[in-house]
C-alpha cells in the first residue's frame, strides 16, 4: 500500500452513490443558475448587436463620404480664387488642379463606397458566424442538459 492509499482510504460503495447523487444535483442546479440565455434568445441578441455595429459602420461610411465631399468643395472654391489671382498665365494650372480634385475627390468616393461595402460583408460574415455559435451553443446545452438528466435519473435509480 502506498501513502496515497493510507492517507485516502476506500470509501464503502453506499457512501460513493449519495455522494454521486448529490454532485449530480449540485451539477444541475448549477447548469440551470448559470446557462446561457435560450438558443433563440441569444441568437436574437447576437443579431441585434450585429445589426446595429452594422448601421454604425455604415454611418461611419457616410460621414466620410460626406467629408470627402466637404473637401472637395473646398479645394474647389480654394483653386478658383488662385486661378483669379494669377490670371491668364495661370489658367493652365487650374485646369490641372480641378482635374486633379476631381479625380482624388472620385477616387475617395469610390474609396468610401469600397469601405461601405467591405464593411456589409464584414458585418454579414460576423452575424453568420454569431448565428453559427449561436446554434452550437444551443445544441452543446441541449446535450449538456440531457447527460445531467440520464446520470440523475441513473443514481436515482441506483
């Protein structure tokens, strides 16, 4: 016999089985305090966040949007009092320059509309992945829930 053996002897089988039976209870007590919400639930709360991070990204995408047509605006207004200022000789260099603010003025329109998109794809791949984890959460409860049911229902038929 070695020391773990002296120090923790065997307890009889009848001790065992309402030691067993009491875990079993506490266990499931347990699992009813501390679940997660239902799978419905849950699913409907993930889909709530997941709707509004979507409807701040697109906000976001308008603001920047509606920034970039401030600036180019303004580069527009601030190109033409320079066109004015330097007469004749300069009204090559204003065409250069509208057509360069128009240019980067498209390209940060296209910019923000590319974000816009990326963005609902992203908000639709993360709501599809919480829907997924969602379901994967109910079912791992489900099962949970079953095996507490069998081993009380087996110790209280032991």
């Amino acid at each position: 016999m070695n020391n773990a053996e002296k120090e923790y002897p065997a307890q009889s089988g009848s001790t065992f089985v309402k030691g067993a039976f009491v875990g079993a209870l506490v266990g499931a007590a347990a699992a009813l305090l501390f679940a997660p919400k239902p799978g419905r639930e849950m699913r409907s709360d993930l889909a709530d966040k997941m709707s509004k991070a979507a409807d701040k990204s697109k906000d976001m995408c308008s603001t920047v949007t509606d920034k970039a047509s401030t600036l180019y605006s303004s580069v527009s207004e601030k190109a033409g009092s320079l066109v004015k200022t330097l007469g004749d000789s300069a009204s090559s260099v204003m065409s250069s320059v509208k057509e360069a603010s128009t240019g980067v003025a498209e390209e940060v329109k296209k910019g923000a509309s590319d974000v816009m998109d990326a963005e609902a794809d992203m908000a639709k791949n993360v709501k599809d992945k919480a829907s997924e984890g969602a379901e994967d959460v109910k079912d791992t409860s489900k099962d949970a829930a079953k095996d507490v049911n069998n081993k009380a229902q087996s110790a209280v038929a032991h």
